[in-house]
C-alpha cells in the first residue's frame, strides 16, 4: 500500500464515512499523537492508514483466507437450509387443498360428542 500525504488524501474517495469510536491507553495515544504530527497527518488519518494497511495484511494471510472460506461455506450451508425451508412452505404442493381441516373450537366440540 502506498503511503498516503496530505495532499493526496482525500476523504471523499471514501465513500459514506461512518464514525468508530476507540479507547486507547495514555501512552498509546501520545504515541500516536507524535507520529500524527511526524508524518503530517491527522489522528484520524493515522488510524485510517494503520486499519486499511491491517486489513491488506489480513486479507494476504494464509490461515484469514482459509477461515474466509470456512465462513462462506457455513454461509452458503445456512441460505440452502433456509431456501429449502421457504420452498417446502410455499412452493409444495397443496396436498389436502380440498379437505377441511378442523378448527381448535371444532375438534373440542367432536371431543365433546365423543365423551
């Protein structure tokens, strides 16, 4: 990833921003403080950086990769459960269309006869 500097930044080629708010201990944020200032850049900017420059590590790593695919498959296992699921309601056929199926109210009123 290529360093990015003040003048080539540029927050609008972000998209929709969308706030995160971090808790950092003392030391680390007078850490990042300095190195803010040293590089020209705002907080901001740095954790920005840092984040994008983590997430490209992370989408590198052998074992993130092969989790990836773990989770796409679980993904993909689940939508065909629930696909299945809707189609079994809705897309069966209507076997029994024609009977009558009996009510709560009229199966105690038969249970009543019966007794």
């Amino acid at each position: 990833m290529s360093e990015a500097t003040p003048d080539s930044y540029s927050p609008a080629g972000y998209g929709q921003m969308k706030t995160l708010a971090v808790r950092l201990g003392e030391d680390v944020r007078a850490q990042l403080d300095i190195l803010a200032q040293l590089n020209d850049r705002t907080v901001t900017e740095e954790i920005r950086l840092s984040i994008e420059a983590w997430i490209a590590a992370s989408k590198a790593d052998p074992k993130v990769q092969q989790r990836a695919e773990q989770v796409r498959a679980e993904i993909e296992r689940e939508a065909t459960t629930k696909r299945n699921a809707i189609s079994a309601i809705f897309d069966a056929p209507k076997a029994g269309a024609g009977r009558q199926t009996a009510t709560p109210a009229a199966g105690r009123a038969a249970k009543k006869e019966g007794e």
